[in-house]
C-alpha cells in the first residue's frame, strides 16, 4: 500500500506494526528532524546518526502503543530521542 503524505502520523503509526511501507513514510517525515537534533546535542556526527537509528528503533516498537495526544507525533519522537539521548551519555 502507498502511502501519501496525507496520513496522520497515527495512522501511520498504528498501520507500522503490519506494515513495513507505513513505517518507512512515518521515518522519511521526521529523520531530518531527529537527525539534526540529535547532531546539535552530541556534537558528534557519527554519534547522531546512531542515536538517531536507536530513536527509531525504539518508536517501531512503541509504535504498538502509540496513543496520540497531539496532531503530531513529534513530541512523542522527540521525547525517545531525548532519552537515547541521555541513555548513551551516561
């Protein structure tokens, strides 16, 4: 199934957990976003690009859970960014 930038990031969130295809447009939508958050807060390129590869990751198995309390999903996303985040530098 494609999927078109008109779905929610619910929709897309809920249709991951049997669809590869829906996770991927849901990544597309905010890798930048988390990419260059991450990059700003580690100073480390490599680094940010493997706490981003966790952050995602991580939202693929929350995905299952997901409840949206906004329109968006980024608040969600980058609340588990801040917590690789924070996990990695410890």
């Amino acid at each position: 199934m494609g999927w078109s930038r008109s779905r929610s990031d619910a929709e897309l969130l809920a249709a991951s957990v049997g669809d590869r295809d829906a996770f991927a447009a849901f990544y597309r939508r905010y890798e930048r976003m988390i990419l260059a958050y991450l990059r700003r807060r580690a100073g480390d390129p490599e680094l940010a690009a493997d706490l981003c590869a966790e952050t995602f990751a991580a939202a693929l198995v929350g995905a299952v859970g997901y409840r949206a309390q906004h329109e968006s999903a980024a608040p969600w996303l980058f609340g588990i960014a801040r917590n690789v985040l924070s996990t990695s530098l410890r």
